[in-house]
C-alpha cells in the first residue's frame, strides 16, 4: 500500500481513499470452482501488520481513476501486468470507520482474473511479492470469514461479496449468477437487446434458486447487489443491461411491498419478469413499423418515384435484419443494400447469410458486401446510412460497431444527401455523463491476428509473441495490436433516432437519460 498524506475530516479522522484488488483464480475456467488470493501484510506496513487482505493502495492525486490506482498498485505489489491479469469484476464502493486506528475508509473494490500460460499470462508463477507482503493463499471465497482466527483486515468479508456476491446467495443462487455473469462477459457476437434479455433472465433464475423464506432489507439488498454486477459486466452494452435491469428491480420492489407471504412474492416476481421479457419482444416490431414510415416520408416521397433505395450498413444486427426484410417487403421499391463485412468477427458477412436465408418473392432485396477498407465505395450513391445502437449517451452521440464513424464520414464526403438513421430501443440511452466517462472495450489482439495466418509471412510468431504482451519487438520496431468493438458517432451527423417508441429527438434522449440516472441512484446509490 502506498503512503500518502490522508486528509483529516472535522471528526479528527483522517480520510484514505483506498483500491481493493482481488486476485481470482478458476481452474479449468470454471467459475464455480473459483479461489481467491489472499496477501499477508508484512510487519513493515504502518496498519493491520500480519493479516490477510486484498492487494490494497491508496488512491493518490496522480491516478486517473481507482482503477488506474488497481493496476499500479497490483504490478508493485506482485509485479504482475495487463498481460497477465484482468478485469472482471467492480464492486460498488463503500466506507466504514476504524476508530482503533482514527481512520475513515473509502473502499472501492476490483476482481481480477488470473491468467494461465496458455492465455498468454504468466500464471500463479508470475506473482513476486514486494516488501509490503510475508506470503499469500489461494482460498475457497466462501471460507473467507471476520474471525480472529481468520485473521483478515477489517470488513475484508464486505469488500470481498462486493466482487463476488455470490457469497450471500446461497450455492444454487451463486452458480447461476456466476454462469450468468460470465456468459454476458464472453458473448460477443450477441447484440445488447439479447444481452439485456440475458440479464434479466439471470436476475430472474437468481431469485428462483435464493432462500427465499423470509424477504427482507438483506434479501433484497443482495438482490440489488446480483443486479449491480449485472449491469457492470459489460460496461460497453452496459446502457441496454442497465436500463432493462432497473425496469426489472422496478418491478421486484412493487411486490415485495405486497403483504403476502414470501413464496407467494417470488411466484409473482417470476411472473412480473417473464412478463417483461415477452414484452420485449415487440420491440423490433415498434421500431420496424417506424423505419418503413419515416422511409416513406423521408427517402421515396422526397426523391419521387423511386423504384430502389440504396442503404448502407455494416454489423449484424436482428433489429435491422428484421426492418431491412419488412422495408423490402411492404414499400414496393428495390432495396440495394451495402454491408461493411465488419472485421475482426465478420458480424457483416454474418447480416448477409441471415437476410440470404429468407425465402419470400416479395422481398426484392440485392446485397452488396463490402470490406471495410471500401467505405467510400459502398458509401457512393446511397440514399441512407442504416446503423444500430449498443449505446446512447445523454446528448444523442451513438456507440456502434467499429467502423461506423468511417462509414459516416465517407457518406458526407460522395454521397451528401444521405440521410443517417439510428435503429435503436430506448433503453440503449446511457446515464447522464460524457463520452470519456463510457468504458471502452478492448478486445484480445488474437481475433485480430488468427485472420493473418497463411498470409503475413511469420505470422505463426506474431500470433505467439502478441498475445503474450501485445507490444514486443519485431524486426527492430514495436508493435501494438489493438482490438477495439465499439466507436462514437457524434449526434451532430444523425439526422433521426428510430425507437421503439417512435421517432426521437435528442430531447427525447435527455429526459430517459436523466430518468435512468435517478433510477440506477435510488436502487444502487446506497449499497
């Protein structure tokens, strides 16, 4: 733990605002059979000398976020990097006084995940403790306890269940969580409306497997808690997660005020949530009977009797898919579609396949793919740019797949009179809070360089050098792959957000990004 100068409150306390790192390990990549490290202090640290505790440091003037305070403090203490660690888990924050020492805590919680060697980590072998630590132990999370006998710091069960709450849920509960958490962690190739309905059905199962005899503030609380790590998850759908989460503790909460027994409350919060998700299936539906219309009043009656539209897009999306096969279906014109192949997963081709599959004689659809190099060239001649939403921030700027903003900015540049349009549910829109503040989601560089092999001579050893450190030195230069997924559009080049519940306007977007902020503080601000 680094030494700064804590700031003294008027209680006489002085003030440190700490991050707690927890260092997980699953065999066999199983969640379910996870262990935690545990770090003994040393006797040369200035508090809690000889007990188990988290990778701990304080927060100093010069680390951008907590995180960064994370990162910095777990390669002094272990001399692990990003190469061989990763993030999976944020736990919510708290305080706590520990007046035996006059000192007020500000904990601010992190999972991270160790990887083996054959990810490219360097494994438990990795791990070379600093003069701050005498050892650590790999334990079992659930047998992490307050005892004397344990010998942890203080509240360390606290700061623990806030990155592994499935320490309260009971076995059942915290195997589905667990599952739930990971499959919405590795699933890149599903869009944040099936993310969403993912979250809420593991909120649901959740509860299903909890003991549920009594319903209380601590049942509900860990329920809130299971949500708060839902929705952290994937920080780059986080918006979609979040909003159809909240939606779903709205929910919860309205029953378990009722005056009935407890059984009886998680019989009708089942129902209320598989409720939710069949609504949600008529999403799609809403937003593809707007698309056709605003075509028809902002693309045909604008350009005369047009017999084709000519519409760019790129990335798989359902909900598009789903408008692009209805618009070719019920408008009577031709429908020329460009697709941007959308590398490194190819999700464009994966659009293509989908829309090829559907066998009706009146869709007069003709696909064009491009790669993504080609922007320009798909880009010539189109009457409108079609592009999905994974998020939408406060001010009407859209979060998409790579590639978007190029796509965008080649249609301003041949194809001027283009109109852009955004496909999107309203509960893409994001919390109050700038771009910068949105998590960007950095990918493994291998997706990128697997495509390479049999046609970059050596590329068998760029694959092995990168993914063990993503920068090394090849033929005397660095080299860094990056994997990004998502870009911002700026809302200055959208000329219409169609939703589900119609057409929008970035006002539209300010008063459900300023709700979703009120609701996400009343059911996570005080955990």
């Amino acid at each position: 733990m680094s030494s700064n100068d804590a700031t003294k409150g008027k209680d006489g306390l002085k003030k440190r605002s700490v991050a707690g790192s927890f260092l997980f390990r699953f065999p066999h990549g199983d969640e379910r059979k996870a262990q935690v490290a545990l770090f003994k202090r040393s006797g040369k640290v200035s508090t809690y000398q000889h007990k188990f505790a988290p990778i701990s440091g304080s927060v100093e003037k010069y680390d951008a976020t907590p995180l960064a305070t994370a990162l910095r403090e777990i390669n002094e203490e272990t001399g692990l990097t990003l190469s061989s660690i990763e993030l999976f888990r944020v736990g919510k924050p708290y305080s706590f006084v520990d007046e035996s020492i006059g000192r007020e805590w500000t904990i601010n919680p992190f999972g991270f995940r160790l990887k083996e060697k054959s990810e490219g980590g360097k494994g438990e072998e990795g791990i070379t403790i600093d003069w701050e630590h005498e050892g650590f132990e790999w334990f079992n999370p659930l047998d992490v306890n307050e005892s004397d006998e344990f010998g942890g710091v203080p509240k360390l069960v606290n700061s623990l269940r806030r990155v592994w709450p499935e320490y309260d849920l009971g076995p059942r509960a915290a195997e589905v969580l667990s599952s739930g958490l990971q499959q919405l962690r590795d699933d890149h190739e599903s869009g944040a409306r099936q993310l969403a309905n993912l979250a809420i059905s593991t909120l649901k199962n959740v509860i299903v497997e909890m003991d549920s005899d009594v319903i209380d503030d601590n049942w509900w609380a860990n329920i809130r808690m299971a949500a708060w790590h839902i929705c952290k998850t994937r920080e780059s759908m986080g918006a979609a997660i979040t909003s159809a989460t909240v939606k779903a503790l709205d929910r919860i909460e309205n029953i378990i005020t009722q005056d009935i027994p407890p059984r009886e409350k998680v019989r009708k919060i089942v129902d209320a949530l598989e409720n939710q998700l069949n609504e949600r299936k008529s999403t799609t539906d809403r937003i593809r009977d707007s698309f056709i219309d605003y075509l028809r009043q902002h693309v045909i009656r604008t350009t005369g009797s047009k017999e084709t539209i000519s519409i760019l897009t790129l990335s798989y999306s359902s909900t598009i898919s789903a408008c692009l096969l209805q618009a070719a279906a019920h408008l009577g014109v031709s429908i020329d579609l460009r697709i941007l192949e959308s590398r490194p997963l190819y999700e464009g081709v994966t659009l293509a396949s989908k829309l090829l599959e559907v066998e009706n004689d009146s869709v007069d659809l003709n696909v064009t793919l491009y790669t993504d190099a080609s922007s320009a060239l798909a880009a010539d001649g189109i009457d409108i740019v079609v592009l999905g939403a994974d998020r939408i921030s406060t001010s009407g700027d859209v979060s998409n797949k790579i590639g978007s903003l190029p796509a965008i900015l080649c249609q301003r540049h041949v194809a001027p009179k283009a109109k852009v349009v955004i496909l999107s549910e309203t509960e893409k829109i994001a919390r109050p809070g700038l771009i910068k503040d949105h998590l960007a989601e950095e990918n493994s560089s291998t997706e990128l360089i697997r495509t390479w092999k049999g046609i970059v001579k050596g590329a068998d050893l760029v694959e092995r050098i990168l993914s063990d450190s993503e920068r090394d030195i090849i033929r005397g230069r660095k080299v860094r792959v990056r994997n990004s997924y998502f870009e911002w559009v700026p809302a200055m080049f959208i000329h219409a957000y169609i939703t589900d519940e119609g057409l929008w306007s970035v006002e539209n977007i300010i008063e459900r990004s300023n709700w979703i902020g009120k609701e996400t503080d009343r059911f996570f601000k005080d955990l």
